[in-house]
C-alpha cells in the first residue's frame, strides 16, 4: 500500500516510524515532512494546509491510503476533499474537526448532553468580556475559539492578566481571526491527565493515559507553548477514574458527535482536569497530540495502519489493540527563546552518539553540507522506555546528553509533577 502522512512535526515523524513496520506499508511519503522523517519516509515539498495540492498530488501518485495528522488541514476539510476523490483518509471530517477548530461549539456540545467540563460563557463584545471578568474574579481561564498552535489559552492568576489576554486575542489581534471570539472558563483544579482515544465513529478505544507539560520552563512557569514534554502513562489515571472517564466522557462524546450528525473517525484528545468533583473535560483536540503521541507510540504493539483502516471502516471493536507494560518518556529539546523568538539555521551536534533512545524530529532541515540544523521552535523529541516511570525519564534525560546547539532549551523536571 503507497501511504501518505500530512504533516511535518514530531507527531508526524512518530507515525511515519510506526507505520514503516507495518508489512502492508509498501511506500511511505510524507508532506511535508523534515529532516528527521527522510530516514523512514520520501518527503514531499507540499504544504501541510495547501488542500488542493495535497489532494491533486495523492491522486496523481495513485495514493491508498492518506493520514491527515495536523489539526488545521484537518479544520480546512482535508479529509472530505481526499474522500470526494475516492482516496481512504484517516482524520475526522471538516464537520467533526470543528470539535477542536471551535472551543465554543465544544462547549455547547458538552453542555447540550451533560458532559461534565468547567463552567463557562463565550464572548464576541471585548467589554462584555471585560465585564464578565470582573464579575467572576480570578483565577479565570480565558481561551481563543479557534486554532491557535496550542498557544491560545491563558491560566489568568489575576484579573488584570485575564483582561490583558482577552486583550490581546480581541483588540490585538494575537492570533488571528482565531480570537475573535473569547470562550472564558472557571479555574478548575486538580492533576491533568491526557487520554487519546481511537475512533470509528461508533466505537472508542481510548489508548493509554499520557501528561503534557505544556509551560517553556521548569516548575510550569513561563509561556504556553505546544508541548515541552510528554511522559505515559499517568499515576494520577487509575482504572476507577477509567471507567468513570469512558461513561461520562468518552462515550457521551461519541454519541453527542453522532446525534449532531457528526460522527467521529480518528483520533479523538481528550484534555481532563480531575477535579474533586471527578473527571472533567478541559479540552477536546480532533487528532494525535504533540508531544503525547511520540511516548505513545514508543508503547504500541500493535500494527498502527491495521488500526488506522479499521478507523476509516468502523470495525474497531473488532481489533485487539496491544501496549507495552513499559513506561515511555519524551523530553522535547527547543531553540532558546521559544515559544517567543528564537534563530534558526543552527547546526545540532550530537546526534550520531545517543543511545537507547528514539529522537523524533520536530523543527530540523539539512544544510549544504548534508548536517542537521534547527528549522523551528521545537526541535527534538528525545523519547525512551523504561520499566517504571522514573527510569523512563532517567534514560531520555541520559540519552539527550550527546545532543547540543546554539541556546538549546529544555525542561529539566519532564515527569516531576
């Protein structure tokens, strides 16, 4: 099967890896990849949202099968325009994307069919906005509606932080059209946990549970960025709170996208809070997150395109889809200055000596010399196995020694929470 991945990231480089074991993956392409996923994949010199490139060139090449990874193709109906062409794709529809391409339908959804999340109100009025925060207080969470790189969310530990976001996303312009329209959450409190799940739109297999540090440094302070770290499973994610996520979350979820006439296939994020009151849904994401899938993958035994067909079929229960007992750890290491300003063009050393590890590419290209240098913010994705949680940690920490740059940044407490 010729198989292609959209995509150019980490994320991307993980599910190119996975799918290059799979027997039935003849030929692997990915658009438009880096230079890290040249080693499992032919790189394809399209962009990731450029929709009608994309799906002119899958069909030219007589694709079988395209993974649409990233969220914004995803949101732009990547997926309808390859099926309109008779191309299998894997990734929600555009009429399901909108689960995360709109923080204020998720809301309406989960509060149409009781699906427990934090209370909230949406705002398109900047002073009404304005007002609202001073009437509810601080700490307040305060989001933009749209897509936003995982950067449009602000933990507001006061009312003036909370105003100068809204701020930013209304009056400013900070990310686009993305923030013209504020959703503004109470404060829920207690440990995150992350939960991706497979779907076929009728049925859910959620995958092991997996935590995000999403803050640039150490102790959760500074920046959101897209993803510093990722570790699975969660000490936090017992299997009470399991089974008490898949009545009140996950199936809900499926049958409340199913009853809007938007059945879910591929992979649905579920962002939890575990509150005192229970588990709780912060945020809904249409696809892999990134870092989580790197550990995750590391985890799956089973055959990732066997799973993905299944998706496109709607015969997952009939798979048995398998996980190592091990502990899986990403460090993510980035350009001093992310997730603000940073150079690129640096050249990485190092790469050649680690061991024991897997490092997914994220943000590197090759210069004339055939080298590895930085090409974003988050460069590597450095992630390994261990028999416990701590000794996964231990080891990707380890392995990341060899590699250094220019200003090179990273978490050093990945796991500690």
């Amino acid at each position: 099967m010729k198989v292609l991945v959209v995509g150019g990231g980490g994320r991307e480089h993980a599910i190119c890896w996975k799918l290059a074991q799979s027997p039935a993956v003849t030929e692997l392409y990915c658009a438009p990849g880096n230079a890290g996923i040249e080693a499992v994949a032919q790189c394809v010199p399209i962009s990731a949202t450029d929709v009608e490139t994309m799906v002119k060139w899958a069909k030219d090449m007589a694709m079988d099968f395209v993974v649409v990874a990233p969220d914004d193709p995803l949101a732009l109906g990547m997926v309808d325009a390859l099926e309109a062409e008779g191309i299998r794709a894997f990734g929600p529809r555009k009429n399901a994307a909108v689960i995360e391409a709109s923080k204020a339908f998720s809301k309406e959804l989960m509060k149409k069919y009781g699906i427990p999340t934090a209370k909230y109100a949406t705002f398109t009025d900047e002073a009404a906005a304005l007002a609202y925060i001073d009437e509810q207080g601080a700490p307040i969470v305060v989001k933009a509606d749209g897509l936003a790189l995982g950067k449009g969310v602000t933990v507001a530990a006061t009312v003036e932080e909370a105003k100068n976001a809204v701020r930013e996303m209304m009056e400013e312009g900070k990310f686009g059209a993305s923030g013209s329209t504020v959703v503004i959450e109470e404060c829920m409190t207690g440990p995150e946990v992350t939960v991706l799940a497979f779907a076929d739109g009728e049925h859910v297999v959620p995958m092991p549970s997996s935590q995000d540090h999403k803050r640039a440094y150490d102790g959760d302070k500074g920046p959101n960025t897209g993803g510093m770290g990722a570790f699975s499973p969660s000490p936090n994610y017992t299997p009470e709170i399991a089974k008490t996520c898949m009545e009140t979350i996950f199936l809900p979820t499926m049958a409340a996208m199913k009853a809007e006439g938007r059945p879910f296939q591929g992979v649905l994020y579920f962002g939890l809070m575990l509150t005192p009151q229970g588990p709780k849904v912060v945020e809904y994401n249409a696809r892999f997150g990134d870092p989580e899938t790197q550990p995750l993958l590391m985890r799956l035994e089973s055959d990732l395109f066997e799973i993905f067909n299944a998706c496109v079929d709607g015969t997952l229960d009939q798979l048995d889809i398998r996980w190592k007992e091990e502990a899986a750890c990403c460090l993510v290491l980035s350009s001093g200055g992310y997730p603000l300003h940073y150079e690129k063009g640096l050249p990485i050393s190092g790469l050649d000596q680690v061991e024991g590890a897997m490092v997914f590419h994220a943000g590197t290209k090759r210069d004339a010399e055939g080298g590895f240098v930085t090409n974003g913010g988050r460069v590597l994705g450095v992630t390994a196995l261990g028999d416990t949680l701590p000794e996964a940690v231990a080891n990707a920490y380890a392995a990341a020694k060899p590699i250094t740059w220019k200003d090179m940044h990273f978490r050093t407490d990945i796991g500690k929470k």
